[in-house]
C-alpha cells in the first residue's frame, strides 16, 4: 500500500476560507502533505458491525447522491464540477461510496471550513476530494488568479484530509485530491493524482488487534 506525503508548500499560511456557491451546463459532461503518524484508539468491528456499516454506507450514497444530481446549479461554479464528478462516479471502481457533501471539517465549527466531498470504498479508507471552478479569461491578473485558486484548492484538500483523519479514528488511509476544470486537474486525471497522508501506525495497530 503506498502512502505518499508531501507537505504542500506555503502551509502554514492557508487560511481556511472556503466557499460554493450551489445549477445543469456542461464544462465536461463526459464521462503530500503530511508526516504525522496519529496513534489511534481504534477496535475492528465484528462481522455484523461491518455488514451493517456498508449497508450505512450504501444508503448513504444513494441519499446524497440523489440530492446533487436532482438540484439546480449555478453553471461555470464548483457546484458544476461536484455535478460532473456525482454523474459520471469517476471513482467507482477504488471508493465507490459517496460519505460527505458539504460537510463541516469540523463539526459546529464553520470557521474550519466546509468541504465538498468526501468518498469512501466501505473498508474504512477515504478520499477527500475539493472543486474549484477556474475563471479562464487571459492577462496577468487572470493568470496570477489562476494559480492562487489552484493553490488554494490543493491545500484546502490537503488540510481537510489532515482534520479529517485526525478527527475518524476508524480511518486506516485518508487520500485527497483536488479536481478543477482545467485539463491537468480535471476529473479524468483525479484518479493519478490522489496522495496519501502518513498513518502507518494506525494501520499496524488495527492489524495485530
């Protein structure tokens, strides 16, 4: 199992201002950072408790992936992007579930953040996954503006994916990854791209319990 980690640079300067504003057009309607390793406090389920979860899992991604496909979105948004990623399921065969949708990264604590997606493949490994819809219109400015929202969105990714493995326990691999409109961070190069944080320790102690 691999477990890339590479610390995104300029870090420590994010601040966790996050916004979406959630409508049906087509930008493409074709279908890290860290080297912490968290000690868990961390049992395996029993064989009923599994079973049960998955089917929590299932309905769970139904339910949420129901509501971003029959909504209306605001076209050229992250919203657009977060349609685009539900339809065409670009990670069904590694994290087939949909977990979260704008979600809190910290529970009651809006000024942490709110993701946009988070994926799961049952087996208590987790994707975090952040859209950002980049303005294309050319000059300095722009380009300059392009590259801070590529930034931002990286780091967001890795930021949320850092609270939210220190934040689930049960989380034996936490990935990210973010997912733009422009080709070399769009959808059909997410799967390539994902990294992983360090939590080695935690999946060596889940395997001698």
């Amino acid at each position: 199992m691999s477990h890339n980690s590479r610390v995104p640079k300029d870090s420590s300067e994010y601040t966790s201002s996050h916004s979406s504003t959630p409508n049906k057009s087509a930008y493409n309607s074709s279908c890290g950072p860290s080297t912490n390793s968290y000690t868990p406090s961390y049992s395996p389920p029993t064989t009923d408790a599994r079973q049960s979860k998955l089917q929590e899992y299932k309905e769970t991604d139904q339910r949420l992936r129901k509501k971003i496909l029959t909504r209306e979105y605001t076209p050229e948004t992250e919203a657009e992007i977060t349609f685009n990623i539900t339809m065409c399921n670009i990670f069904k065969h590694t994290y087939p579930y949909l977990y979260k949708h704008e979600w809190e990264v910290v529970e009651g604590r809006s000024q942490h953040g709110r993701g946009d997606l988070v994926f799961t493949n049952g087996k208590n490994s987790y994707l975090i996954v952040e859209c950002k819809y980049i303005n294309q219109n050319g000059g300095k400015t722009a380009r300059s503006a392009r590259r801070q929202k590529r930034r931002k969105a990286e780091l967001q990714a890795w930021r949320y994916a850092e609270i939210f493995a220190q934040l689930t326990p049960q989380a034996l691999q936490v990935g990210y990854v973010h997912i733009t409109n422009e080709s070399h961070t769009s959808m059909e190069t997410a799967e390539d791209r994902i990294q992983y944080l360090r939590i080695q320790q935690r999946i060596q102690t889940h395997n001698t319990n």
